[in-house]
C-alpha cells in the first residue's frame, strides 16, 4: 500500500516556466513532508520541507503546498531552469506510538527541463 | 567534510561473497538510516539505528542483511552470501534525533554494489 504516491513519473518543462510537482497521500496522520532532489549516481538532497501547521513554505524558487483536507502537497519551482532536472522525492512522516518517526517515501518524479 | 560520508563507493563482489558498506553520519549526528534503491525504482527504506540500538528494522530482508551503529566508529550495513538481487545504491542518511515536531535527514552519496 503506496502510502505516498506521486503519480507522475516523468514531467517536461520548458526552462524559465514553472514546474508544478504533486504528491498525494494517504495517511491523515503525517504531519511533516519533505521534498528532495536526486541527480543520478548521488543521494538525495534535502530540498524543502513543510509542517502540518502551515499550508506554504517559501525558499527562493522552491515553494511548497500543503492541502491538508485533499491530502496532496505541491512543489512549484519557478522560475525553471536546466540545472534542475533531476528526480524529486515527495516523502511524509508521522510521530507513531514510539515516539519515533519514519519518512515514508514516493517513488518519485523525474523532471526535464529543456533550454 | 561535514557531511554524511559512505564507502566504498562502488563495491563488486561475487555472488555467495560478503558486502561490508559503511557509512560516518553528520558531525553532531546520532541516528543512521540506511535505504536501498533497486534499479528502476524509488527508495525503500531498510532500517534506522541510534548508537548500539536498532529503532526500526522493517524494511530489513529477514536474512543476510544486518546493520549495527557501534558507540565508537560508523555503522555497517551487512549482506552475507550476496546474490544478484543485492545489486542496488544502498543509501545513508542522518539525523538529530527525529524531534516531535518533524526534522530533516541528510543523504550521503551512497554505494553501489554490483554482484557478479
């Protein structure tokens, strides 16, 4: 049961225009989400990440959305550029009965984007 | 380099061999997480230890695969008698101690074992 899905395994953007990146999920108690950036043949890269309590984050180009009642949280990057084509990981936590918190991870979406 | 630091980087070894993949965490950095990524697919989490402690082994095959995070020195990720489903990027991360309210881990660059 993919408890985070991002349903678009590939996008392409023409750079200067704006990527529009989706993540769903499924469990009303994750309360914390990140995005990261993968390049091929190195780790993920924290790039944002939004709390429960908020519904925007802003960080230069990045911005993220968070719908909580559709379960769904954006990140917009604007304007795009080459430079940003990689895969972008949607990943979403809850605190469980340990007190411990797990990211459980989308498969990911690879973006393109073309000069 | 403050960062989350793995080696090998690339590890080929014979199936029925050993694989040993370490990784030294964030300076300041007291839990591990290791990740597998199989071609073709997303990041499948694997386990997550403190020092000397193993919070959640879940995403852990039941067999050949062990992970330790000693008091002194980096964690390990086992395989014993690898075969060529192993092949994979096996991911570190860090962490604080993951907070009440969320917190953020941090990738190394990972190690790709191919079995031959």
């Amino acid at each position: 049961d993919q408890q985070v899905k991002q349903n678009s395994p590939s996008l392409s953007v023409q750079e200067g225009r704006i990527s529009i990146l989706n993540c769903d999920y499924t469990n009303s108690m994750f309360d914390y989400f990140l995005w990261y950036k993968k390049y091929p043949a190195e780790g993920p890269t924290f790039l944002i990440s939004i709390s429960s309590i908020k519904d925007k984050n802003e960080d230069g180009r990045f911005t993220v959305f968070l719908n909580k009642s559709a379960k769904h949280l954006s990140l917009h990057i604007v304007p795009s550029q080459p430079g940003d084509s990689a895969v972008y990981f949607c990943a979403a936590s809850a605190r469980n009965a340990g007190n411990n918190r797990k990211l459980i991870w989308g498969l990911g979406t690879s973006l393109a984007v073309n000069p | 380099n403050a960062g989350v630091m793995q080696n090998p980087r690339h590890l080929v070894r014979r199936r029925g061999q050993e694989a040993r993949l370490r990784c030294s965490p964030m300076k300041g950095h007291s839990h591990v997480y290791w990740y597998r990524q199989l071609p073709e697919e997303g990041l499948k989490f694997m386990v997550y230890l403190q020092k000397e402690n193993i919070i959640d082994e879940s995403g852990m095959p039941k067999e050949r695969f062990s992970a330790e995070f000693p008091k002194e020195g980096p964690s390990i990720l086992r395989i014993q008698q690898v075969v060529r489903g192993d092949s994979a990027a096996y991911f570190c991360a860090s962490s604080t101690p993951l907070s009440y309210s969320g917190n953020t881990i941090y990738f190394g660059e990972g190690s790709w074992l191919t079995v031959v």
